[in-house]
C-alpha cells in the first residue's frame, strides 16, 4: 500500500465528520424546513410541554435547533427568559434567525451542540430530533443534563432504533439491512448519561403522531434531499439504486398515513422531583 493510499483511507477525524455533517445540513435547510418541520411540529409541542413548570434562573438552551420552530414556541411561552439555539449549520442557523426575528429574547449561536461547557447553569435544556444526529450521542446528552442548575429540566425527542414497524420509515430501514445496517447501541445508555450528568430521569415515553405524505416518492425525495438520508447518497449510485429498489419493493401506491413514535425523555435535577 502507498503512502498516498494509506492516507486515503484513514477514518475522518471527528472535526472532520462535523464538517461533513454542517455542509450536508446546509444543502438541505429549505428542503428540510418546507417539507419536515410542519410535519414535526406536534413532537415539538410535546418537548416544549414539559417545561410548563417552575424553572430556575437561567437561558432555556436548544441544541440542534434546525431552523427554528422550538425557539418560537419557547419565546412566545417564556416571553422573559433568555432563549438560545445551538446549530452546527451555518445554513440552519440562519434560517432559525430568520423564524425567531420578531423576539428579541432569541439568539442563535452556530456550534457544537453537544459542548456546553460556556453555557453556565441553565434553566433547561431541550432538543427535538437531534440527539441521533450528534457523533457520539451518549457524550452529548450527558453533557446536556449537566449544564443545568438545581431545579433544572432536560426534555429531549429523539428517534429510536425502531420507529415504526410499518412505513416508510420502516421501509428505509428494512432497505439497509445488509447493506448499511445502522448502529443504535448507544440508546441503551441514555438512561445512565442523564445521571452521570447530575439529573434524574422522571419520564420516559414513545409518543406517536400522525405524518402524511402524498406518496412512498414523495417521501423518498425528502428523506434523501432535506432529511436523514442525505448521508447515504455519498456510498454511491450502485448502492443508492439497490436500497431505492428494496425500498419501493415494500410500498404501496397511493397515499401514505402513518403513525411514527418518537422517544420523549424527561430529567430533573434537584430535590424537587
């Protein structure tokens, strides 16, 4: 092997990864923004909820902020607390500026979501569908848990391992095995993060809403133009045309109307519990 190959080959360090990872979502923003967000937003009502409850002194953080819906609701519910995003996309965090423009008590700060260590004692923290996304999940809500203070609240959607059993985010991942096969081993850790973090974990839930979508197509674009599956285009036209074909093999025609279940976690820190 050459020297040239060896460094070919060599696994991409982590600054590099999150690199990779910011441009990816900055291609996606709008896409992602149009065709997601809308159909996420009852998982956001659900995670802002959690924090109908005294809170300490202290900004209320969102790490992984996208382009912003968390933001909103959190200022129009705690109109006098500071609130402040957190995105690694510089494409995202702009588009998060924009939504929130009318609130003077946002701000968004593009960074890495899952280093809190200048974020001081917060109020809470709270994040809807980026915890999968982070390089080392574990690490990133363990950090989170304990950038709160005393009375704190930490309330994080994310999704699981299994998310539905029927659909088309089922589809996608029945099309990978044996091909991509994707790791969730980190899920099982999650309960032990919160408490290395110094929080408590007080709720542990699935919650299911409804998503629809005009059919498997329509769906297939998004994912793989603004969503999650973006990642997988850089393995190659070959591979892209075996899992579309796996994929389109287990979907029906017609219009889509399922129910994906998303995991909620809820952790306080404190004697309050």
């Amino acid at each position: 092997m050459t020297a040239s190959n060896s460094v070919a080959m060599k696994e991409p360090t982590r600054e590099q990864k999150l690199e990779q990872l910011a441009r990816s979502w900055d291609a996606s923003a709008h896409g992602y923004d149009a065709y997601f967000v809308p159909r996420f937003a009852a998982w956001v009502e659900d995670a802002v909820g959690a924090l109908d409850r005294p809170l300490p002194e202290g900004p209320i953080i969102v790490p992984c902020c996208g382009t912003g819906p968390e933001l909103v609701a959190l200022a129009k519910g705690h109109p006098n607390r500071e609130i402040i995003g957190i995105d690694l996309s510089p494409g995202m965090a702009e588009l998060a500026r924009l939504r929130a423009r009318a609130f003077s008590n946002v701000s968004v700060v593009v960074a890495d979501a899952s280093i809190t260590r200048h974020w001081g004692n917060c109020a809470a923290v709270l994040s809807v569908f980026g915890l999968q996304q982070l390089p080392e999940p574990v690490l990133g809500l363990r950090a989170w848990a304990a950038a709160v203070a005393d009375g704190g609240v930490v309330t994080v959607v994310y999704w699981p391992e299994i998310v539905e059993t029927e659909g088309p985010f089922a589809w996608i991942r029945q099309s990978l095995v044996g091909r991509a096969p994707m790791s969730f081993a980190w899920e099982a850790g999650l309960a032990a993060a919160i408490a290395d973090g110094g929080c408590s974990l007080v709720s542990d839930e699935f919650v299911s809403h409804d998503m629809r979508h005009a059919n498997a197509e329509e769906f297939w674009n998004a994912c793989l133009d603004s969503g999650p599956g973006r990642s997988l285009a850089c393995r190659g036209d070959a591979f892209m045309r075996e899992v579309r074909e796996a994929y389109f093999s287990l979907a029906p025609l017609g219009p889509l109307h399922h129910h994906p279940r998303a995991r909620h976690l809820v952790a306080l820190r404190g004697a309050d519990l």
